[in-house]
C-alpha cells in the first residue's frame, strides 16, 4: 500500500502517525515542530491514501504499510512519534522491525486498552448524554457516512482537551479528511491490541508523553505501564493538558521533544 504522505523540513528522519483511527496527518499541523525532516503519512483507510483492503487490514498491516515508506524514501532508520493510535502502530512496527527505529515517540498512548471501567467513568464525570450515547453508537456498527463521523467528532472533540478553544478545533476540522469506515475499524484492531507482555522488547529511547487530564489514556493505565515495562523509558506529564499536549503545551511539548532527539543522537 502506497501511503499518501507529506514531507517537510531537513535533516534526520522523523515519521508523524497519526491517531484517529479514521481521522488524517493535518491535526498534528503546525503544532509538533523538530530540527529534522518530518514525514506525515496518512495511514490505509485514512485521509487521501486508498482505502483498499481496509476492511482485513491489521496493526500488523499498518506496520508492514509503514515499512514500505521508510524503504521508498531511503532511509535506513527513523525515528517513529505516535500519537493516540498511531502511537499503538508505533509500538507495534517499533517491535517488529526494531533495527529500523532510532528513537520512539508515544503521546497519548497505552499497552493496551484493558481499562473500559476507567474510561466509563471519565466520560460521565465529564462528558453529556450525548456524547456517551455517540461514543456506544461508533464503537456498536459503522458510522453512516464521513459526514457523520465529522459530525461526532466535533461534537466528542471537548472530551480530549483540558482546556477547549473552538478555534482550535475549527482548525483542525478545516482540513480534515474523514473515514468512517477506518474509525470502526480502529475499534476492532484495538480490541486486539497489548504489548504489556513485548515491552522490555523496547531498548531503542523511548520518550513517553501524556496529558495529566487526559480520558482517554490516563497516565495511571498509560505512561506508568509504559514506563515500568520499556527499560529506560522517559516520561513527561503535561500538567495542563488533556489528549493533545503537543496542542495545549506547544512550547513545553517542542522542548521536550527537542531534548529527546537530540539524546537519542548522540
């Protein structure tokens, strides 16, 4: 599968996954900023790549996927930075093809999403009817069409952020390409996805960030399983953000991931 992609900056290679699973590479512009060259691809099924053989598609798939474009564009190693989602894939192709990855970054991310009662909680503490009843809806049969995941996504997007700006999210949605057959099928892919057992597999640097508010993944099902299982894993909380840091905390999230790279480096 070839991955519709988009390339900016010089230097060493970092590759952007996107989560979703359904949305595309355009939410993590222009926030994430690194002295290198940075590679957004849209993932099968997502945004303006194919969605040809979606519907048997695997992590594996999505990892194999990848594969391809590191070895279409030249590079002999990079560095993989996942966020929501795409981290799982970055786990998941961080384990299969270890001697590809320099360095691997996961933001809002888990081992496996083994916690439903957690994630309940935190919707009706802080989420409305609506939104818990959309949230049944998606995870219980496809969606009807992109634009009703547009639709729900806009109306679920208040969820993941600790402090929410309309205005960011009409940027987001701006440029956005939907796929309401890939969301569901995220769904079933996460079903299926743990890597508690694989872990200590992980000895390239690890970077691993989190939003203290964050619903969806909290630090406690999250980055402290990450962190006690991957050997010399680094963890940054974001005190003030929620599923999106590199959003809510730019300048801190950059900086961070700035003193990352330039370790895994040297």
């Amino acid at each position: 599968m070839r991955l519709v992609r988009e390339v900016a900056g010089r230097g060493r290679p970092v590759v952007l996954l996107h989560g979703g699973y359904g949305l595309d590479h355009t939410y993590l512009q222009p926030w994430i900023e690194a002295d290198a060259q940075l590679i957004y691809p849209d993932l099968r099924g997502c945004g303006r790549t194919p969605r040809e053989g979606l519907a048997e598609a695997t992590l594996e798939t999505l990892c194999d996927d990848l594969e391809e474009l590191r070895a279409e564009l030249g590079h002999g190693r990079w560095t993989v930075l996942g966020h929501s989602f795409g981290s799982y894939v970055a786990q998941e192709y961080a384990l299969r093809y270890p001697d590809r990855v320099e360095a691997l970054a996961l933001v809002g991310s888990t081992p496996a999403f083994d916690y439903p009662d957690v994630v309940g909680a935190n919707l009706t503490a802080r989420g409305t009817p609506e939104q818990a009843a959309l949230l049944e809806k998606a995870v219980s049969a496809p969606l009807s069409s992109d634009d009703e995941f547009r639709r729900g996504w806009n109306l679920l997007l208040p969820l993941y952020f600790h402090r929410f700006d309309p205005g960011i999210a009409q940027r987001m949605d701006a440029r956005m390409t939907y796929s309401a057959p890939a969301l569901f099928h995220g769904f079933r892919m996460l079903a299926r996805f743990n890597t508690l057992a694989r872990l200590g597999e992980l000895e390239r640097p690890v970077l691993v960030a989190t939003g203290r508010h964050d619903w969806i993944t909290p630090p406690a099902q999250g980055a402290d399983r990450l962190a006690r299982g991957i050997p010399h894993a680094r963890v940054a909380i974001f005190e003030e953000s929620g599923h999106f840091p590199f959003i809510e905390e730019r300048e801190r999230f950059n900086a961070v991931l700035a003193e990352f790279l330039r370790s895994a480096r040297r």
